[in-house]
C-alpha cells in the first residue's frame, strides 16, 4: 500500500510563507502526476499544483505567481513552496499521487493544516 506523508503545515502571518512537503514511500517516477490539493471548511477539495511525471507543472489561478510545486526524486519528496500567504489559503492541504488515467492508482495523504491570520 502506498502512503503519503505530509508535513510542514502550521500557522503563519499573512504575507509570510510555508513549505510543503510530501513523502512518499514509492518512487515519485511510479505515478503518473503528483499534486497538492487543498480544502477549506464548507468548500470542495480543490487542485491547488500538479507536476507530472515528465516535470510539467500546472498551476490553480488563484496561487500562480506566489507557489511553486517542485520534486526531489533522490528523496521520494514532491514539495510546495508557498509564498505571500494570503488568509483565503487557509486549508487543510493534501497530498495526491495518481497513475495513469485507466489505472486504479489513486492515493492521498492524511492532510496538514495550513492556517493564515490576517
């Protein structure tokens, strides 16, 4: 079974900045795209960054320009920078690592809470 462990949630001022991280206990290269997703209270899980398996990147609207997915393939890890933290980010954020599109392979993370006052 594979398992995704999150880490590096916590609470920070608005304008401040967290870094993600996410291990995984499987070679990153064995999913198809690996992503950080993120829900807040009351709304949907939302896509928040992907990076596949070929290292393209993809980017939800709202967090272009202030965060960045990137991979360390030595360490299994697949991270998520995030800078000029607004309070709108406030969410438990979630690790995903998915197979290709016919394949079953589908996993998250158990989620770490990001929190940020105004």
């Amino acid at each position: 079974q594979v398992q995704l462990v999150e880490s590096g949630g916590g609470l920070v001022q608005a304008g401040g900045s967290l870094r993600l991280s996410c291990a995984a206990s499987e070679s990153i290269f064995s999913f198809n795209v690996m992503g950080w997703y993120r829900q807040a209270p009351g709304k949907q899980r939302e896509l928040v960054a992907s990076i596949t398996k070929g290292g393209i990147t993809n980017y939800a609207d709202s967090v272009k320009g202030r965060f960045t997915v990137s991979r360390d393939s030595a360490k299994n890890t697949v991270s998520l920078q995030m800078n000029s933290l607004k309070p709108e980010d406030t969410a438990v954020y979630y690790c995903n690592a998915k197979g290709l599109p016919l394949s079953s392979r589908n996993y998250w993370g158990q989620g770490t809470q990001v929190t940020v006052s105004s």
